[in-house]
C-alpha cells in the first residue's frame, strides 16, 4: 500500500504550469489606471510626475538619512534642495562618507567633496548666497558706499594729476624769468629734456618727453642757445628751440680782411659760434657742390677753403651749425666775385700774353700759365698779406705779375707773407726759415704758390684783377710812413734799404 501512488495529489509541475498561463493571459504590466484615477492623476503631466517624485525623494533624504541629526530637517531639506539647479548633479552621501566642510557664510565658491572611491565621480556643491550682502559679504549700502568713497578719490586724484599734468604743459601760474639754454649736436631729446628741468622750464621729465615724441621734436630742434621764458609752453619751448627761432641767441663777428681760416676758425669759437674742430672737420669732410668757383680746387684739407671765406661783418647763432657758418662765408664771396668780376680774367689773361711776347715768350708757353680764378685769388691773398693798407694794393699785385711775366729773370715771387704761413704763422723769420721745403714757400717755390694764403677783401681781388701797369718788380717797407717804396731794378731796391736801415 506504501508504494501505491496518490492519484489525488496534484501533479508536481502542475502549479507552475497554471501560473505562467495566468501570465500568458494577462495584459502587459503598466500605470494602475484606478489608482492614478482614486488620487485625481489621470491627466498628469511627465514634469508634474516628476515634481511628485522629487517630493518623496526628499522625503526619504530627510527620514531615513538625516533622522538623527540636530538640525531641524526642513532647514536641510531646503537649504539642500536649493544648491542643486540639475538633478543630476546631485547625489547622496553614503555612510563611509564624511560630508564637505561647512562653507564660510556668503561664500560663493565651489567646494569639492573628497570621494573615497577614486572612481567615483567628484561632485561640486555651491550654496545658496545670503541675500542681502554685496561685497565681502557686507550689507549692500556699506558696500555701495565705499564704491562711492572709492569713486570719489579715484576721480579726484586723476583731476587732480589732469590739473598738474595741463598746467605744466600750458605753463599754468608761472612768473616771468627769461632763461639761456644751450644746445649741441651731440644733444638728444633726453639731454635737452634734463637742461629744461635743470633751467625750471619745465616739471615733469616724462611728460615732456612724451610731448616731444609726439611733436616730433628731435626734427625741430637744433643747435644753438636760445633765450627762453619760464611762461612758454611745452610748444613754444620747441619751435623756440628750432633753427628758425626768434627766441635764438645771435651774435656779430667781424672777419678781418685778410684772416687766415685757422684765425677765422678760432674766432668763431671765442665768440661761442662753433668750436674749431666741429669747422675744421666739416671743411674737410663736406663737397659744397652748390659753389661752383669751388669747382676743380683741392679739397679734403681742413683749410682748402683758404681764400674762398669772404671777409665781412656777419649776424651768426651762438652754438651755430658748421654747415650755417660757411654758407654764409661762401656766399657772401660769391656775391662779390660776381659774374661781372670774373669777366676781368680774361682781361688780365690778355695783358699779361702781351707781357710774356714783350719778355719773349711763345704762345705755347703763353697758353699753358694762363691765369685761373683760383690763381687769382692766390694772388688776391698775397696782395692782401703783404700790403701796408688797400690804396697800396695796385701797386703791390703790379710787382709780383711783373716778376710772373719774366720768370727767366725773376723765378720766385720772393714774398715773405708765404714765407710765414708756410711756417704756421711765425711773424719773426730767421734765415733758416727762409729755406724751408713747402709748397707755400715762394722763395723755393717758382711762381705762384700751392694755393691763398689768406682771405683777401674786395680792394685786394680788384687789384688782382686790375692791376697797375708799373715796371716795378721790388718793394720794401718803410715804417716811417707806414707804406711801401717801390722799384724796378735790383740796385734801386738795394739802395732803398741801405737807406732805411741808417
């Protein structure tokens, strides 16, 4: 009986079976429609739902994680629901995990937890910012009050530097003090900028030098020394200090006829015009193309300009430019060696052919020392030198193109003024010196000297030009009368000096 089976027992299976076909039979799981329906939410929304579900979240936050904290629960609730403005941001803390330090009140910077999980993400949590408060969490009148007060200093100190800055460029309340300032070439913006605060001229360095790059003024200032006034402005101190100013400092300076250029040189330095090395340097180094009487003469000497620096009476700067310096000299000889002047070459050419055919000489020869205007002036200057005073002259220049006409008889020129200036000036010749080997020398030197020996005046290039029609070829001093006794022989120029010299 113990193995008869229990056809009474259902089948072992059976229970499965009738379950997964009541499965089959319903319909697919979904929102229970009677229930939406009990609590009025048959028409709700997705975002509606979704409020409901954050409700009970927060719920569930405040009971099951915050149930014993001290803090009451809706100041957690709020405070926490408020920091996050996406859901997704947010998540909970677990129980390994200690919350983020609390943050200063009013902060508004972004506080990171520290994860225990390496891998799991970091989140940032930004509390609410009390409202209220403005600037380093003060009340907004104390705040707007001090950006006030900030305001109002800030916009007085730059009125005030405004004010400062406009009155030194305007030469604001100033009293009257005319003040000399000098310039060099070798001064720049800065150095001129430091003589004017050094002079009070002006107050602020930088300001200037930003005026003087704007105005460009290193183009406008020249050299000179210019008389200014405490009362100019920053424009007025540089067109005042321009080539053309009015305010510039002019001084006159006689040039004596007859002035070496080593004297002229030195006496425009004494007179503060220009030093002699800054003149010395532009003759040598400068072409004066302009001067065409220049034309074909020796350059690139310091003194290849001797002859040529017209003696007169000149109005020049104080500090003035080289370049000012002989300009002036160089025109005013050419105004007066003029074109009706240099005609009178070929008139003397003429005369002095007919000497030489008189003396015997060929046309061949003739041709070949015809005179130049440079040969002109050589002589000019040793008219000049060599004459007691101008009404002399005539008589003077007659000698040495007589002695020029028959250099058979008469080879040198003998004159004793290229003997000195061949010697740099020495006034007390010895015999010795006499003999001395230079191109100047016209006691070794057949005719005319190497070049001027001075520069002649007017009365002494018209007697060059012009000169007397004597048969004189000797002259001698006599410091009696303070002139010249002239001959025609050797024996007669003997005897006149014999009888001076009792």
């Amino acid at each position: 009986m113990e193995n008869e089976k229990n056809t009474n027992l259902p089948d072992d299976n059976a229970w499965l079976d009738e379950l997964l076909g009541a499965v089959e039979e319903k319909a697919e799981l979904g929102v229970d429609e009677a229930a939406m329906a009990a609590h009025d939410m048959s028409n709700i929304s997705d975002r509606e739902l979704e409020e409901i579900m954050r409700e009970a979240l927060a719920e569930t936050f405040q009971e099951d994680i915050y149930a014993d904290a001290e803090i009451p629960i809706p100041t957690l609730v709020d405070e926490y629901s408020d920091a996050y403005s996406d859901d997704s941001d947010m998540r909970f803390l677990e129980d390994d995990e200690q919350p983020a330090e609390q943050l200063e009140e009013g902060s508004e910077e972004l506080i990171e937890e520290e994860p225990v999980d390496p891998n799991r993400p970091v989140r940032k949590v930004r509390p609410k910012a009390k409202k209220g408060y403005g600037l380093f969490g003060l009340p907004h009148i104390i705040s707007t009050a001090i950006w006030l007060v900030l305001a109002i200093t800030i916009g007085i100190s730059l009125g005030r530097l405004l004010w400062v800055c406009a009155a030194d460029v305007l030469a604001f309340g100033r009293e009257s003090q005319e003040i000399a300032i000098t310039i060099t070439e070798d001064d720049t913006v800065d150095s001129v900028t430091d003589k004017l605060y050094d002079a009070g001229l002006i107050q602020y360095k930088e300001l200037f030098k930003l005026y003087a790059a704007l105005a460009k003024a290193d183009q406008k200032i020249s050299a000179g020394t210019y008389t200014l006034n405490t009362q100019y402005d920053y424009h007025a101190l540089v067109n005042g200090m321009s080539a053309s100013s009015s305010y510039r400092e002019t001084v006159k300076v006689k040039i004596p006829e007859g002035y070496t250029c080593a004297q002229i040189y030195a006496l425009l330095e004494s007179k503060g015009v220009c030093s002699v090395e800054t003149l010395e340097n532009y003759a040598s180094t400068s072409e004066f193309a302009s001067y065409d009487f220049l034309e074909g003469m020796p350059r690139g000497t310091k003194y290849c300009l001797e002859g040529f620096l017209f003696p007169d009476i000149y109005e020049f700067y104080t500090n003035d430019t080289p370049q000012r310096i002989f300009d002036k000299l160089l025109s005013r000889f050419g105004n007066q060696f003029d074109e009706e002047l240099r005609a009178h070459i070929d008139t003397l050419n003429e005369k002095m052919a007919a000497k030489l055919r008189k003396n015997g000489y060929g046309q061949s020869y003739i041709e070949e020392h015809k005179l130049t205007m440079y040969d002109v002036v050589t002589m000019a200057s040793i008219v000049q030198k060599e004459s007691a005073h101008s009404g002399e002259n005539y008589e003077i220049a007659s000698v040495f193109y007589n002695r020029l006409a028959n250099p058979n008889s008469f080879p040198f020129l003998n004159s004793d003024a290229t003997v000195v200036y061949a010697h740099g000036g020495k006034q007390d010749l010895t015999a010795d010196d006499y003999k001395l080997d230079s191109p100047y020398n016209t006691y070794v030197v057949k005719g005319l000297p190497a070049g001027p020996i001075a520069n002649p005046g007017l009365s002494a290039i018209m007697a060059s030009l012009s000169p007397a029609d004597t048969n004189y070829h000797y002259f001698v001093l006599d410091p009696s009368i303070g002139e010249h006794l002239f001959s025609a022989t050797y024996k007669e120029h003997q005897d006149k000096v014999e009888a001076l010299r009792k």
